[in-house]
C-alpha cells in the first residue's frame, strides 16, 4: 500500500518544529550603501526607490508574504548584472531575485526586515536568437513565457511549456524553479528543456553555458544545479532552449470514469498506440461542479455524471499525419467499449477545446469560490502510485480531521497532483490558522511514506522551507553544503528553500 499509516509515518500531527534546521542567514550590512553603489555605477535607470514602485514587488501573488525593501535594482544586461553582484558582495548586502513575481510559495518575496534588495530581471526582456534549424531559442532571464510562445510560432517553431501564469512568469523563475505545466508528460519540466544556461554567481563572475555543446564532461553541471535553485546559488541571466515544430492540429478528448486508477489504465492503452498525447489532466465530479457553477461560460462536456473525469489532448505536427481528433476516436473506440472509459466526447473545433482546458485551468479558481478555506498540496509520487495514493491519502485524512473533505486534480501522467484539503463542517475562516498546520503535516507525511515530494512543481520558497527540513534533514544539509560552497555569504535569496 501507498500511504499506510504506522510505521512508516516520520511524524505524527502534534510534532512540533523546534528540530528543524534554521534557515541559512546572510550576515548584512547597510543596503542603502549598496543603492548608492549601483546608482553611481549603472545610472538612475538601475534603481528604483519610490515606495509605491516597490510595493507590488514586495509581497508575493497569492498575498501571503510580506516583505519589505528600500531598492528594486533593474540591470539591462549580463554585465550588469554581474556588476551589481559584484558591489553586493563587497558591501554583504542580500538580493532576492525577481521576474514575474508569480511564486506559489513565496520564492520571489523579500525579507520582511529590509535588509534584501530585490533584483528585477523584467529589464532583461532581449529574445536574443532563435535558429529554426537547431531548433533552439537563448532569452534573456527576463522574457515572458507567452512572448517566447509567440517568437517562436513565428518561425514555425514551438517552446512547449505553458502554465496559467504564462503572461507574467518569465524565463529565468521558469528555469529557478524548475517549472512544470501541463506539456511535461511529452516533453519534461524545464530540466529537460534547458540545453544551457547563462548566470552569474555570488562572487560576481558569468558562467556561461549558451555554447550548444551536446556532449561536456568537465565535471559537475552548473546548468543542473541552478535548474530548480530557487535563486539561492546565483541569478540566472539568460538560457538556451529547446524548441519543436508548431502545432498543425490538436484535439482535446474529455473522458468520464470510474476511479483514477481506470484514468491510469486509459493513458497507458494511450502511450501504448501513440506518441502524440501531451496532456493527460484529471479531476473529480465535485471539482467539476464547482467549475460548472462558479466561472462563467463553463459547460459540462458530457451529459452524464462519472467519478471521475480526465482531459486527454493529443496534437500533430504535419499535414500527413493521422488527424489528433481520428487518432483519440480509434485509440478510445475499444476502451469504451471494454468499460475502460465510461463516456467520451471529443473537442469538434478549437473553441471547443479551448472550453474544456478553460475547466481545467479554472479548477483553482473554482474551488476557493464553492468550497472556502482549503490547504493545497502540490505533491508527486511514482505515476503508477497515484492511483491509490490519490484514495488511501484522502480517506486518512478524512479520518483524521472528520468533516474535511479531501481530493485532488492534476497532472496524472507525470505523478503531479494538487491535492486539496476543505475544511467543510469543521470550520470558518479561521480553520487554516487554527488546523492548516497540521492537515499539511499529516499529508506531507503520507506523501513522504509514499516516497513522493512535498513540492512537485511550485518549489520550496519560504512555504515549505521547514517542512522539508523536518522531513528530510539529510537532503537539506546536503543542499546547504552546495550553497554554502557557492555563496558562503548567504548573499543570494535568503530565507528560501534552505
């Protein structure tokens, strides 16, 4: 079983935190040195000062964090950014790296003291090359993910990552954090779509890895350690990215079933037979309830109601090839009639298609309007896992905090959920302060005994600093010896993931 209770429990819910292991801390000197220090060398342009300019800046998305600094720092180029680095060094002054600001657990936010100053990247915003024949695009840390999408259709080309936050999220958060979407079951995360990165490291010195090499053996890789560092290791300034051809047509399947596990069995039939599925997304009827209800313009896509439901879009890129829309009809055709998949309906015209990824995208949104107070997990465990994860993890906590009500959405072709747990009858709008501590230990630990992890694709941040030094003090002391030999004066985005 995945997630049994007993043994392989590392915790139980009134366990406290006073083991965990302290954030690493920058020893800091007066940030206001290191403003005059950058103005004097870079110009007005490089420092913005103005209170209600920084303010937006200063608290993360979601409203949760609360930071305070005297200075954003705006660099327009490598150089420049090298140089601030530089003069933050000499004068111990933190810096917080920021693109979009779209953490989903406080990544980007500043410490809450002033002693950080936040580094914008959004100036850095160059598309600096896009070869069609290698298929590969270099962007500047500070491009936005929907610019990319866009520059790269223009030549016929396709960067096949997307996210909700597509118009604010840019390339370097993507790269800091690793970023997932709802492309990773055909094409990976942002690991496997930097074929380089460029960034420049606490001592103030590039390093540079936009040279294209397939094959590099000089020991350790740069470019992976800063994938999914969260800042903490050096900023990121530009990267070299893996391209694929454009979409000639796709096709969005919208499935009823009976339990994940039948949505598991679905998707393999699927891979099985073809290599054209991108996105496998899954959800449960309450979920969609919620969607049909509370967003605008939302349809049920079948006429009958199923457990659960999954979101299958299949694409082509030529005009030879087998239409996604005859392709999901023959794939799906025996699978019905096995009892597999309960009921199916496939996307006619793009709007149609549109609509049904406007459900899933909504889900969030959804929830938070029929159903109050929630905690959201963003966890994975192993893909074949999931199933009975996803049913052992809700009826435990279910058990455990009676009147809550647990399930979760997601990304099940690559083991990613978002699992949610409501407060129902146990509480109002004070339940997550006094019970959302304990629900999240309770559900990291499940996820942990399932050999998961607690962050799937948001990253650490400040959120989930001490959860994971609680439930994995040996990974964390691992990743503080790599930090502290890079930045041994805890300069680069303090307070975030260790």
């Amino acid at each position: 079983m995945c997630c049994r209770s007993g043994s392989g429990r590392k915790a139980n819910l009134s366990r406290r935190r006073g083991g965990a292991l302290r954030p690493l801390e920058a020893s800091v000197s007066d940030p206001l040195k290191l403003v005059e220090a950058v103005r004097a060398r870079l110009g007005p342009k490089a420092v913005l000062t103005d209170p209600a300019d920084i303010e937006p800046w200063a608290t993360d998305w979601r409203g949760r964090w609360h930071g305070k600094s005297v200075a954003i720092l705006q660099p327009s180029s490598t150089e420049e950014v090298a140089a601030i680095v530089a003069l933050a060094s000499e004068n111990g002054v933190p810096l917080v790296p920021q693109g979009g600001n779209s953490s989903m657990v406080g990544g980007a936010t500043p410490p809450a003291d002033g002693s950080a100053l936040i580094l914008s990247l959004r100036r850095m915003n160059r598309i600096r090359s896009i070869d069609r024949g290698a298929m590969r695009a270099v962007a500047d840390a500070g491009v936005i993910l929907q610019s990319l999408h866009e520059a790269a259709l223009e030549h016929g080309l396709r960067f096949p990552l997307t996210l909700g936050a597509k118009g604010s999220a840019t390339v370097g958060g993507l790269i800091s954090t690793n970023a997932g979407g709802t492309q990773v079951l055909r094409f990976g995360p942002m690991r496997a779509l930097a074929d380089g990165i460029e960034a420049v490291l606490p001592d103030g010195t590039v390093h540079d890895g936009l040279t294209g090499l397939k094959k590099d053996n000089r020991g350790y890789s740069l470019d992976q350690l800063l994938v999914g560092a969260e800042g903490t290791l050096g900023i990121v300034t530009a990267a070299r990215l893996k391209l694929v051809p454009a979409i000639h047509l796709r096709a969005v399947a919208w499935l009823g079933l009976s339990s994940p596990q039948k949505a598991l069995d679905t998707l393999r039939a699927l891979e099985a037979d073809t290599d054209r599925i991108e996105g496998f997304e899954i959800l449960p009827q309450e979920s969609l309830d919620a969607a049909l209800r509370h967003i605008p313009g939302t349809r049920a896509p079948l006429d009958s109601r199923h457990e659960w439901h999954a979101l299958v879009e299949a694409t082509t890129h030529g005009a030879d090839a087998e239409p996604p829309a005859e392709l999901l009809t023959r794939l799906l055709a025996p699978l019905v009639e096995r009892g597999v998949v309960e009921n199916a309906t496939i996307s006619a015209t793009e709007a149609q298609a549109e609509a049904f990824w406007r459900i899933r995208d909504s889900l969030s949104e959804a929830e938070r309007a029929a159903f109050g107070p929630a905690t959201q997990h963003d966890i994975s465990v192993a893909v074949e896992d999931m199933p009975l994860f996803m049913a052992e993890a809700a009826a435990e906590v279910e058990r455990a905090f009676p009147g809550t009500s647990a399930s979760g959405f997601g990304h099940l072709g690559d083991g990613n959920i978002h699992f949610h747990v409501r407060a129902g009858t146990r509480g109002g709008p004070d339940w997550l302060e006094q019970e959302g501590n304990a629900v999240q230990w309770l559900v990291d630990d499940l996820v942990i005994a399932a050999g998961g992890s607690i962050s799937a694709e948001h990253g650490i941040g400040v959120m989930k600093r001490d959860e994971l030094a609680r439930l994995q003090p040996d990974r964390v002391r691992h990743l503080r010896a790599i930090k502290a030999a890079l930045d041994p004066k805890g300069l680069m985005n303090p307070g975030k993931l260790v």
